[in-house]
C-alpha cells in the first residue's frame, strides 16, 4: 500500500531494563523529542514519509485546482436537464411541467404514428422537428448567456435566447388549436388544455433558473409564429401530395391516411366499427 493511505504507527515505548517505560507521562511535544533515533529507527521513516504525503497533498490540491479551471469534456441535453431545490415542492412540480416536450414527443407521436398512421400527426411533429432546430440556429446566431444560476445548473454552455421548451409548447398549442378549429367541440376542448401547460412550462423554466423571462417571452413569440406558418405549410402546400401518398405502396403497406377531411373522426370510426361488428354478426 502506499505510505500515505497507510494506517498512522503509534509509538510504543519499550520498556527498560528496569521493567518500567520511560517518558510515559511527559507532555505530548517533548516526549517524542526525547526518544532518540537509534533506539526508534521507525521514526524516522515516518517523518519522511509524512512530508512525501504532504506535498502528495499540495500536488492534489493544486491538480484539483488546475481541474476546476478546465472546461469538462461532458455535456448534458439540455432539452431533459431539469433540476430543482431539494424540498421545494412547487419546484418538483414545475420540473416535471418542464418535461411536458418530452412527453408529447414520446408519448403522444410515437404512440399516434403506432395506432394511427395520420399524415396530419407526421406533418405535426416533422415541423415541431424544424422548430427545434430553428431555436438552435437562432441561439447560436444571438448566443446570449442564460442567467448566473446556470453555474449551479450546469447549463452556462449552451445559450438561452430564445427558450426551446416554451418554442415547442407554444409551438404545440398554435398548431393544434388553429387544426381542431373545424372538428369537434370535444377536440377544441383538448386544444383549449395544451394553452394553460405551454404558459406552466414557461413559468417552470423561470422559476427553476434556466431562463430569463425575456428568453422564455422570445421562445413564445416564435412558437406561435412559426406553429401558424408551419399549420399554412402544412394544410396548403403538403396537403397536396397526401392522396399520392396514401395510394403509393409504402402508403398501403404501412396503411397511412388522412382523415382531416372528415369532421368528427371518433364518431366516423365508431360507426363504421359498429357496423362492421353488426355485419359479422349476421354473416
């Protein structure tokens, strides 16, 4: 083992001649003074050693210290980095409000492009895609610094103008309000939901420290903005090529369709399957 992390020696005085031990009972600062070194050769490697662990230490230190000024070489997603005060209950609560993108991106498109297959929901999520990487090319375009408690967050190397968490809530909410406009009053309800989440997600991303209020503001002006371009894009300009797509032979194999010229398509779905339940049961 190395001498430093080895266990300190305790000196124990042999006993002399006479049977007794000498120097038992002097004060703590003489009595290792009085031992000469021939008769404790020890002693003197232990000293030596202790002044090897010494500057050991002080190496430590100052490589500890070198370490700190040097940038680390890891980098956390900052999209999924959320953290908060230990004990802060409305703090708990806004980080996971803060997680909202990612639930919508793994829960509700993954999960609607496995049982629906909507070219309306690809085009959905390809522009909240766009999105995302127009908020890179803009923070990297403007790289404003986030506030001073990015340093206790981690998150000083990324920028912080415009926030991508309130770009993609707000992105979110434009888009499917201005798509539920024309469906069912039951789909505008849903839509009317996504507005309170986007401004909690806002207020989560101030109130936890990563953004300035100016940055989450900036975030959802461009969501909104975009989330209408985007829905025009979609509705005018790729909604054309939707019938060529639903009739080519990746569309039938993987049976994608649009359904957004149907009005209310949980009733179109629910009496065409009661139909067809009424039709095998005859059959």
């Amino acid at each position: 083992a190395s001498p430093c992390t080895a266990p300190p020696r305790v000196h124990r005085p042999r006993p002399t001649s006479s049977g007794t031990r000498t120097r038992l009972h002097a004060p703590p600062e003489k009595r290792n003074a009085q031992i000469p070194y021939t008769r404790y050769p020890n002693r003197r490697r232990e000293e030596k050693e202790s002044e090897l662990c010494g500057g050991a230490m002080s190496g430590a230190g100052e490589y500890r210290e070198m370490a700190a000024s040097v940038p680390p070489a890891l980098k956390a997603i900052t999209l999924t980095h959320v953290r908060y005060h230990r004990g802060d209950r409305v703090g708990l609560f806004l980080a996971w409000v803060s997680l909202i993108p990612v639930f919508i991106s793994l829960g509700g498109f993954i999960s609607h492009f496995m049982f629906r297959r909507e070219l309306q929901g690809i085009c959905f999520a390809l522009g909240l895609l766009v999105s995302q990487v127009l908020n890179e090319l803009i923070k990297h375009s403007v790289a404003q610094s986030r506030p001073a408690s990015c340093e206790l967050l981690e998150t000083c190397d990324s920028h912080g103008w415009p926030s991508s968490h309130a770009q993609y809530t707000f992105f979110f909410a434009t888009y499917l309000s201005l798509f539920v406009l024309r469906r069912s009053p039951a789909s505008r309800v849903m839509a009317a939901f996504s507005w309170p989440l986007a401004f909690l997600t806002m207020l989560s991303r101030v109130y936890l420290g990563y953004h300035t209020v100016p940055q989450v503001f900036a975030g959802a002006v461009v969501g909104l903005v975009f989330g209408a371009i985007w829905y025009w894009f979609a509705n005018t300009i790729l909604a054309q090529y939707f019938p060529m797509i639903e009739e080519s032979a990746i569309g039938r194999w993987f049976y994608i369709k649009d359904t957004s010229h149907i009005q209310d398509v949980l009733k179109f779905e629910y009496d065409n399957a009661r139909a067809a339940r009424k039709k095998v049961a005859t059959d």
